[in-house]
C-alpha cells in the first residue's frame, strides 16, 4: 500500500501578521486567507529494511537514514525529520521504516505558506498510514507546534489552519494557542470575480520569513508604537475583507488591499524594497487598484486587484520585471489523504 496526502497553499487577502505571538496572546489576531489550487503533496510507502527515506523532489534532495526513535535535526528537510520525530514522540513510540516523497507547486520563501503546508501534508499521510484520531484542529495544532516549539522556526498560525480547513475563512487568534476557523459561505458570483481580477504574480525572489517576523515579534515586545497601530490596522482590515466578500462589494476590495499594504509595510522592516515598490507602481499606474505582498513580506509572490478587464493590462506591465504571472483558481477543499494498493 501506498498512502498519500494533499493540502493546498493559501492567498493571505488581509490581517497577516496578526497571527503571530506576542501581537495575537496580547491583542488578539484576525486574518481572511482563501486556499488555492497549488499544493503540498506527500507519499508514504511503508518499507521493512530499518531504513527512511526522503524524497524532496521539487528540491532535489534525498536522504537514506537508520530508522531510530528521534532523527537529528541538521537542516537537511528538518520538516520531514520533525514531523517524523512528534509521530513516534506522541503516538507509535517506537521507530518506523518507510520511504516519503514530497512535491510542493511553489518554492519555500514564496509567501504562499509552502513550509507549514508541506508539514501538514507530510501530517496527512502520517495520519492516513498509522490511522491516527486526528481531527482538523487537532492536525493544525499539531503542525504548528512541530514548526514553532520542535523546529524553533519563527512564524504564524494561519498557514497550518488554511492548508488542514481549506475554503475562505475569517480567522481568530488569542492567548494559550487559541484558534477559531469561521469558514465564509460567499457566493460563487462574488468568489469567481475576485478570482478573475485577482493577478497573482510570482517575483522570482524568496526570502527569509523568519527573519521579517523576529523582527515584527521584537516591535512588539519593545512596545513600537508604529508597529503595534499598523497591526490594528491590519486587523480592522481583515474585518472590511470578509464584510466585502460576503455581501458581493468586490470592486471595493482593491483599495482594502491598498489599505493594508500601506500598514502592513509599517509592521517591521524588510517588509517591501524598492523592487517590490516597483512592480507595486507599475501594476497600480496599469488599472490594479490594491495589492500586496503574499506572506511576511520581502520577495516571493505579489497579488494585484485589478477590476473590469484591467488584469491584462496590469500582465502586460508585470512583464518587464521578468517574473511570472501563475494562473490559479480557489479551491474550497483543506488537506485530503487516501491510501491505494
């Protein structure tokens, strides 16, 4: 038997950054993030050898250890070895033999969520080989404790929760790791709109994410007057994002991003550069009328709001820049698992 498991990137439409502790615990977060159809996808095929194998295809990279209880954490696909570790930690408590191979359609430092995407898929097949009572929350939580507290890697929460739920969610945040998922029931004229003027365009950068969040973590902790408001700004945002969405003011929802890329590039440093200033411009002065950067910030991919037809105009303006426009379409399903023989 072979046992797989698939679960899908996310656009982060408004309040990221609110997500992230101390800013959440303390004020509590808030962020409206739709899944896409780009995908972390994991495989699992039991072996008897004592031996692991990894496979990061999309990566070129493979390992072949022993099979022991815990395996080092070197930098080599530490998300695989992590996931593995919290498996026989919390559930099997002893070692397993088997080969994983991994696929993500979109590379790490993107700002799609691909790392905490790829560590809930790689969850997903766990869970679907070894049957274990493992629910949507429970997954979510479980991916985010194997990135944050296992894996020392600084970061949100919404990537983990948009990738295991799927959809369009409004999501909360408060103290003691408290999360609720408000899936939006948005009408299918309203979420085909967005989709068709939404451009999504890829820099052909990445950077570090973690190193934008330590930054906007330590605003925080200091009490950066600055930083602090622009998240509640960033907050108030997702609020004018899902009330757009539902009751169809799509057209508005451009200069809702362009509200909270102003703030968003307030929260920490590193956040935009004068390239991304750039492309901004060049897509604004073309007919987008709001966007941002996905994810933390500093490179990866961008996303333009452009109503009527503008979105080819904003392409053709994109172009110069040498990155690529992906086409994409929402998807209203989380992570799946299935097993065949």
């Amino acid at each position: 038997m072979i046992y797989r498991s698939k679960a899908p990137l996310r656009l982060g439409l408004a309040g990221g950054g609110t997500d992230v502790s101390p800013y959440s615990d303390l004020y509590g977060g808030a962020i409206l993030n739709a899944t896409i159809g780009m995908y972390a996808n994991a495989t699992i095929k039991p072996c008897s050898d004592r031996k692991i194998r990894l496979n990061a295809i999309d990566r070129n990279e493979s390992y072949i250890l022993n099979s022991v209880n815990e395996l080092e954490l070197n930098g080599k696909l530490d998300l695989a070895k992590g996931v593995y570790n919290r498996i026989v930690r919390d559930f099997v408590k002893q070692p397993l033999s088997f080969e994983l191979t991994t696929y993500v359609d979109a590379p790490p430092g993107s700002g799609l969520g691909s790392s905490s995407t790829l560590v809930v898929a790689i969850l997903g097949a766990f869970t679907e080989w070894l049957k274990l009572p493992l629910g949507e929350y429970d997954i979510a939580s479980l991916a985010y404790k194997i990135e944050r507290e296992d894996l020392g890697m600084a970061g949100g929460k919404q990537d983990q929760y948009a990738a295991t739920f799927g959809g369009v969610n409004y999501m909360e945040f408060y103290a003691n790791d408290k999360v609720i998922v408000n899936p939006l029931r948005i009408k299918d004229k309203y979420l085909n709109e967005l989709e068709n003027n939404l451009v999504l365009f890829f820099t052909q950068t990445s950077r570090l994410s973690s190193e934008i969040i330590e930054k906007q973590r330590e605003n925080v902790k200091q009490k950066n007057e600055k930083s602090i408001e622009a998240m509640h700004s960033l907050k108030e945002q997702s609020l004018r994002m899902k009330e757009a969405l539902l009751k169809g003011e799509v057209d508005s929802i451009g200069e809702i991003l362009h509200y909270g890329w102003q703030h968003k590039k307030a929260m920490a440093s590193g956040i935009s550069n004068p390239l991304i200033d750039e492309i901004y411009e060049a897509a604004m002065a073309a007919g987008a009328t709001g966007g941002k950067v996905s994810g933390a910030g500093g490179g990866g991919f961008m996303f333009f709001y452009a109503p009527y037809n503008n979105r080819y105009a904003v392409i053709n303006a994109l172009q110069k820049f040498g990155g690529q426009t992906m086409r994409y379409s929402f998807t209203d399903k989380g992570m799946v698992s299935w097993s065949i023989g």
